[in-house]
C-alpha cells in the first residue's frame, strides 16, 4: 500500500511538473508572437511589455527546475522516470532561451522604429515567426503525447526555418549594397531574423528531448543545418 502511495505521488509529481512546462511553452510562444507584431506595428508600449514579461518567463523557469530538484531529491527517481525528470529541466532552459530571444527582438524594434523600413522584410519576418512558433507548439505537444513522430516532423521543418533566413540574408545583403542607408536598419532586421532561427534550433532541441524519451536514443546529430551566412553565429548572444 505504501508502494503505491509513493508511485501515485511521483505519478502527480510528473504531472505538475509538465503543465508547468505548458503553462511555460504558452508564454514563450505568446512573447514570440508578440515581438513580431510589436516590429509590424510599430508599437513600443507591446515593445516594453515582452521586455517586462520576460521576467515572468525567467521565474517560471527557475520554480520549475527547484521543483525537479525536490523531485530528483524526494524520490530518487531511475531509469525511464529519470529522462522524464531531467528532459523536464532541459525543456525549460530551451523556452527560457526563446524568451530571450523575444526580449531581443523587442529591444531592436525600438530601435528600428525610427527608421525607414526595408521593403518586403517584415512580411518574411512574420512568416518565419509564425513557423516557428508552430514548431514550438507542435514540439511540446510531440513531448506531452510522447509522440516521437510529430517530434521527428519538427526537426524536419527546422531545415525550412533554416532556408527562410538565408533567403532573407541575401535579401538584407542585397538592400544594403544598392543604399548603404539601409546598412544600420538591416543590421538590427539581421539580428531579429537570426534571434528566429535560433528559436527554431530550440524548438528542435525539445523535440530531441521526446525522442530520447520515446526511443532511449537521441537522434542523429548530423542533421543537415540550412544555416549557410558567414554571420550564422551571430546573432546567439544579441542583446
């Protein structure tokens, strides 16, 4: 009777722990969304919320991964029950990451609202956005369904994520070589696009997760990268 007591308790402990992660995945792809429309929109007040609501992102984060300690700690979890614990802990650094990211976005449209947009960019932002918001919604859902399937389907589309900033790489490169005016407000368009793609790398990340925990195997690292910009890196730590 003790036993079960203790597996049911773990049961509800596993259970709190991932509508935690939803309720996390929920906010980061709302600040996602929000970070584009702010850039479409102009509208620095939506700017300045992302900016405050990132900490709402970042607390989650941190009661989530006390909360798995508690757990790690109470009940000494092993095996199958372990990768469920640390796939939880790992989920929510990749969503405290997109958060960031949003931030960033947010940081830049204050910028950029200033200055003379870049025709045809914004449009291919949102696209872009949008895809990867999907992926972010679909990569949670593949991870509370242990569907390894749909998991798989998100890695795939993270090479598309990939082709969509190339081509508005070249479309940046190309603004800024006919108006060297462009050269600043492409830049900071630059640095959002690749904030995205980024974004997208994690979605894929969390889907790895699932496939760990469905198969006990990660995928193949060798995974084609579409990202192929002499500037791929930079926008990891754009601030």
């Amino acid at each position: 009777m003790t036993s079960q007591h203790i597996v049911s308790s773990f049961d509800r402990d596993l259970e709190a722990l991932q509508a935690m992660i939803v309720k996390m995945g929920s906010q980061a792809e709302k600040a996602i969304n929000n970070a584009i429309t702010a850039l479409e929109t102009r509208d620095m007040d939506l700017s300045q919320k992302i900016r405050r609501d990132d900490k709402i992102i970042d607390t989650m984060d941190e009661e989530i991964k006390s909360e798995t300690a508690r757990v790690l700690a109470l009940r000494a979890p092993t095996a199958g029950d372990l990768r469920t614990v640390l796939s939880v802990m790992t989920i929510s650094s990749h969503l405290e990451r997109c958060g960031d990211y949003a931030k960033n976005i947010a940081k830049r449209n204050t910028v950029l609202v200033d200055m003379t947009p870049i025709d045809g960019t914004v449009p291919a932002l949102r696209r872009m956005a949008r895809m990867v918001e999907q992926m972010l919604t679909d990569a949670l859902q593949a991870y509370i369904e242990r569907d390894a399937e749909k998991a798989e389907d998100v890695r795939t589309r993270d090479l598309e994520v990939d082709q969509m900033y190339n081509t508005l790489f070249r479309s940046l490169l190309t603004h800024m070589m006919e108006d060297p005016r462009n050269i600043t407000a492409s830049m900071h368009l630059h640095f959002i696009a690749k904030n995205i793609e980024r974004m997208g790398d994690h979605a894929t990340s969390i889907s790895d997760q699932t496939i760990y925990l469905v198969t006990g195997e990660m995928p193949d690292e060798d995974r084609p990268k579409g990202d192929t910009t002499a500037l791929g890196g930079a926008g990891e730590n754009a601030e």
